[in-house]
C-alpha cells in the first residue's frame, strides 16, 4: 500500500500520536473526503452543459502560459555518477592492503637495521582471568578433585540462579515501565485533543477570514459602479514576487559572502596569533627547563663528592642521571667527582649511558612474567562469587561463610537498588518528555497557523492575479463573477486541506 506524505503540522502531529491501527484508519477517513470531494462530485454543470475552451479557461482559472517552476530540474543526479562511490571503495580497500603490504616490507627492512639496545624487548602473553565462573572451570581443568569440581559446579549453579534473577527483574521491571507508559501516552493524547481543537479552528477561522475579504474584494469587480483599483498594496503579482525574492536572496548571498570572509579572515589571524604565543610559551619553557637541569647536574657534582655511602651515591646518580636524559659527557663530569676508583667510574658510565639509550625495559617478572614468548594464566577478581568458591573450598572457615553471605546480599541489594531506580527514572523521564511534547506542540500551534495561512496565501495568489489580469483584458462581470466564485471555491476547497 501506498504511503500517504502529509505536509500539515497537524496531521504530522495526529499521525505521530496515533496506532498504528487508528493511523490507518485515519488514512483511509481522509482518503475518502478527497475522493468524494474532488472525483465523485454531485455537480454535472460542465457535463450537461458544453463550453467553449475559453469560457472552460475562465471558469478553472486557466492561464494563457504558465511555466514550470525552475527548481523542478536542480539538484538532479547523475545516475553514472552512483557508481563512482563503489569504485572508489573497492580501490580504496586494494590501495590499504596494498600500503599495509608496504608497511610489512619497510619493517622487516628497518628491523635489521636498527641496533640491537633499540629493539622492543620480548615479552610474556599474560591471560589474566577476571571471572569467577571462567576460574572455577580453569581450577576444575588444570586440578580435578573433589574439592575443586564441588567448588566449581556451586560457583555455576550459583551464577545461573544469579542470571535467572536479573532476567525475572530486568523483565518485571520493563513490564511496570510500559504500563507506566501506556498511562502516559493515554494522559498526553487526552491533552492533545485541545491542542488540535486549537489549531483546527484556527486554520477554519483563517479560510473563513479569507473567503470574507475575497468576497468583498470581488464584489467591488461585480457592482454597477466604477471597479476599485488594483489594491497592489494589498497583493504583488508573482513576477514582482520572484523579483523582490530573487533580490533578496542575492542580498543574503553578498551577506553571507562577507561573513565567511570575516569569518577564514579571523580564523586565520587567529591560528597565527595563537601559534606565535605557543612559540613564546615553548621558547620560556625551554629556557627553564635548561636552568632546572643545570641546577641539577651542581647538586649531583655536590653529592658524587660528598662521600656518602656508596650505594646510595649510585642509586641516586642513577636516577637523576635518566630524569634528565643526559648525555655521555654530563654522566663523565659528574661522575668525575666521585672518589671511586677509574675502572669503577667507566663500568658506572657505560650502564647508566646504557639505560639512557635502551628505548624498553622488560616488565617486574611478578607482574608479566619472564619475557618467554609463552602464555602464562593470573587471576584478579572483583566478584562475590569468589567468596563462594573459597567457602567451597574451605566450609570449615566461618569467615569465608560470612565474606559469602556479606558480599552476597550486597550485590543483591545493588543490583535491585538500580533496577528499582532506573525504572522510575525511566517513567519520570517519559512523564517530563511527554509534558515537554504537549508544551511544544501548545507553542507549534501559531507556527502552524502561520504556515497554513502563508500557504493558503501561495495557492491563491496566482488565481487572484488572473482575476485582474481578465479584468484588465475587459471580461464581463458574468465571466468575471464566474472567475470569482471558482476561487472562493478554491479558498474553501483548496490545499492545504483541512480535515474534520
């Protein structure tokens, strides 16, 4: 079935309110008022009764020559071009493979390259296990005993009836939200019925106010007396209209023009101001940042000479030598100082350069492992259910039982503490977004009512103008009362539709 497009603000409203059922019902209801207005009319007027072509002209309303509006062919597409997207897709993803193949053969060159104190050290493939229920299975494979599969198969039971009991939760939770819902949308249609009834008198009120001033317009075409004249203050024929419109736009397009020539112009003084403060910023930095390192290398002159402990002399050399990434010759000058012996002094020179030029470290064995490329298993948990497995494991330990039942009730209550909160969070958010949907469309109300009269206005302007134009052209007032009535028909009858 065919899509029925609505442009009213509305019927846009009624049909976003609405069931799917009541909204095609409303469809059907509204197909049937156009249908028997404008095919199955009673009126056999034109039937009966033959007209020449220029008495059928000036009953519609005809016009000798009416072009077809200009933006009927812009912005069409070029249906070749469609393809170009998918070509530049397949060639692109060709060109990434092809660069990523690139990228493997440079690495491989560069690889021998490089000295060996710049290579990434290797390291050890660490599995850290952080489930509870994932340990338990992992202890019953690698250590399969009584204890282990009793522990293993309570922390699974325990795990499904803790899923069983978010799913009933998680569910009765959505089940109270949508009748809460439901309540809401129910309250919101009842306090849109007179947000319609607003806007529907509203655009009947603007068609009766029209067909009112029309009328006594036409009237004065009618009578015995002399015509008014044209009230051109009133209307503007549609080429003045698409003059005063084309002007317009050329002026907001010289406008615009100039804003985004201000605009490039102060981005640009702003990149260029803004880079040459960071220059400033970076050079005064630089400048303390050597002072700093110079007043470091006199305190580290001040204790290699102090002659205290030896160890601790080295230790902190060491480290304050890499804080500031110093260079062979400052690690000579300051380690000149020192009393040591000169075998001593080179050995301490060539490991602290050493450490300095080394680009990685291989990590604390107790935390990664020692840098054999195989996998190596750990466990962090964070869970309750790692309580259970110890009370499991040792149920002869009452503080294993109680760190199980605390923990326990702890989650349980958490977890039904959110679902609580979120739901009734869930409703007030519905409640405050179906009150801001009523305020919105009270305020969209005016809007509509301004965008049905502009409307109304486009569609029998045009008509109007015809009405003078056969005036001009020395019509009788039959015609021209004629001309008349079938645009006060139009006014009334006429888009945009208003449904009752």
């Amino acid at each position: 079935m065919n899509t029925i497009q609505f442009n009213d603000g509305e019927t846009r409203r009624q049909q976003r309110n609405l069931t799917g059922v009541q909204r095609r019902n409303n469809n059907k209801t509204k197909e049937g008022v156009i249908v028997n207005t404008f095919v199955k009319g009673d009126d056999d007027s034109f039937i009966n009764t033959p007209l020449s072509l220029d008495e059928t002209r000036d009953a519609l309303i005809i016009s000798n020559e009416v072009k077809l509006p200009r933006q009927l062919n812009e912005n069409r597409t070029n249906p070749e071009r469609s393809l170009l997207p998918i070509s530049a897709l397949a060639v692109g993803v060709m060109g990434i493979f092809a660069g990523v193949s690139m990228f493997i053969k440079r690495n491989a060159k560069i690889t021998n390259e490089i000295a060996k104190e710049k290579w990434i050290t290797s390291f050890t493939r660490n599995i850290s296990i952080n489930e509870e229920s994932v340990q338990a299975i992992v202890q019953m494979v690698q250590n399969p005993n009584i204890k282990t599969i009793r522990a293993g198969l309570g922390v699974l039971t325990l795990t499904a009836m803790a899923f069983m009991g978010k799913t009933f939760m998680d569910g009765f939770k959505d089940v109270w939200v949508k009748k809460r819902e439901a309540d809401i949308q129910k309250n919101l249609q009842e306090q849109l019925i007179a947000v319609e009834t607003r806007s529907f008198s509203g655009k009947m009120q603007i068609i009766r106010n029209s067909l009112s001033e029309k009328t006594k317009m036409f009237s004065k075409y009618l009578t015995d007396s002399e015509p008014a004249e044209q009230p051109f203050g009133m209307f503007k024929s549609s080429k003045e209209l698409a003059f005063g419109q084309r002007v317009n736009k050329e002026e907001n397009n010289n406008r615009g023009n100039l804003g985004y020539f201000l605009l490039g112009a102060g981005t640009l003084a702003s990149i260029v101001g803004l880079s040459l403060f960071s220059l400033k910023n970076l050079q005064a930095g630089s400048k303390e940042t050597a002072k700093f390192i110079e007043k470091t290398k006199q305190d580290m002159a001040i204790i290699a000479a102090s002659g205290k402990d030896k160890k601790f002399v080295k230790n902190y050399l060491e480290n304050m030598l890499q804080f500031i990434n110093a260079t062979k010759a400052d690690i000579e000058a300051v380690v000149a100082k020192t009393p040591w012996k000169d075998k001593e002094k080179k050995s301490f020179v060539s490991y602290v350069n050493q450490k300095i030029e080394t680009s990685t470290v291989k990590v604390n064995p107790n935390i990664g492992g020692d840098g054999t490329q195989k996998p190596s298993f750990s466990s962090f948990v964070d869970d309750y259910r790692a309580f259970f497995y110890n009370m499991l494991i040792e149920p002869d330990n009452k503080q294993f039982q109680q760190l199980f039942y605390g923990t326990t009730a702890l989650a349980a209550v958490s977890y039904g503490g959110k679902v609580i909160g979120d739901a009734i969070k869930e409703v007030q958010v519905k409640k405050i977004n179906a009150q801001t949907e009523l305020n919105l469309q009270n305020r969209l109300v005016s809007t509509e009512l301004r965008n049905f009269k502009a409307k109304k206005d486009a569609a029998i302007q045009p008509l109007v103008d015809e009405f003078y134009r056969k005036v001009d052209e020395g019509k009788s007032k039959e015609q021209l009362k004629t001309i008349a009535e079938n645009i006060l028909l139009e006014i009334k009858n006429g888009p945009p539709f208003v449904y009752s």
